[in-house]
C-alpha cells in the first residue's frame, strides 16, 4: 500500500486488456431501487451545540467583567453571591450630540430561568423618554430587538441596542425627565 492507504496502480500492459468486462444488467432485468430517504424536519437547522443557561451568563459574566466589550456600556451581576445568575445591573453611557449625552442610565435586566431561549426582563432605573421605553422604565417587549428575541443575543447586545435606539432620529431629541420613574409596587 502507498501513502494514505491507496493500493498500488494496476502495471499497464497486455495483461490490463484482457481484464473481464464488467457486466450490466440488461433493461428487462428488473432492479432493486433503494429508495431516498426523505430529509428530517430539522434537516435545514444547524447542529450547532446549546450550551446550558449558566454557561452562557458566565461567559457573559466574564466577558462584561474583563472588559471584552465596547467602552460605552457594562454589565455584571447585582448581588456577587447570586449562584442563579438571574438579576444583572447594565449601565449605558449617554450617546454624544443627543439627549442623552453626559448621563448614565442604569438598568436592571432579569434572566428567567429559560433565558437565552427566552428575552430577558429589562427596566432602566432612572426617569427616561424613549419610544421603546414603558413610562415605568420598563423596555417594551415589543421592541425591535425583544419582539425578534433570538438566542444568539446577550445582555451585551441589549445595551448597544438600546444606546443605538437613542441616536435614533425618533429620541435622541426627546425631552427627558429629571425624575426617577415611580417604583414598580410601590405606592
């Protein structure tokens, strides 16, 4: 055998005429037809792995706390000894030339226990008037980025998208509170 297993070339010569023709079947001969397998449901979707829910929100933990991200957002966990990784804080640093520009907003985003599969709850802390924003401070679900939630999208994604919704000709002129919204609860 050569080098990857092939066999050896057949020499060439009188003796390769003389090989036995192979044989056809012939066209009255009935064949055996092996039929096609049909493809899954699924036969168009990716094997990509699904990684667990506290595998993805660590990567993301460690990706917010090492500083892998842009220079205008972060992120991380609101309580340290939080084992089930469901409460986060985000902090969006205000877009330059708009409203916005020279504040901090802070959010409160919630990971539920089917998150990524599911969008997160997300709620700014402080008074702001966004067209994506509940007067509550909540973030609508219906907005863009909740309402086509893929599991691909991380917190991450959510504060650039919102902070990208605030250079957005709809708000980055939007007169803003200088209140905090009312508590959720409260009287």
């Amino acid at each position: 055998m050569g080098c990857g297993g092939s066999q050896p070339a057949p020499a060439s010569g009188p003796a390769q005429a003389q090989a036995a023709p192979q044989a056809t079947p012939a066209p009255s001969q009935e064949q055996h037809v092996v039929p096609t397998p049909k493809p899954s449901p699924q036969a168009g979707k990716s094997d990509a792995v699904v990684v667990p829910r506290s595998f993805r929100l660590l990567d993301e933990l460690e990706k917010g706390q090492k500083c892998e991200r842009a220079s205008h957002l972060s992120w991380g966990l609101a309580a340290d000894d939080d084992i089930t990784l469901t409460t986060w804080n985000g902090t969006i640093f205000g877009p330059i030339d708009t409203v916005f520009d020279n504040r901090i907003y802070s959010l409160v985003i919630v990971c539920g226990p089917d998150y990524p599969d599911v969008m997160p709850q997300v709620r700014f802390t402080a008074g702001i008037h966004m067209n994506c924003v509940e007067p509550d401070g909540r973030v609508k679900p219906t907005w863009g980025l909740l309402a086509s939630w893929r599991r691909e999208y991380t917190i991450e994604t959510i504060l650039d998208n919102l902070r990208r919704e605030m250079c957005s000709p709809q708000n980055r002129r939007l007169a803003q509170p200088s209140t905090a919204p009312p508590v959720p609860g409260g009287s």
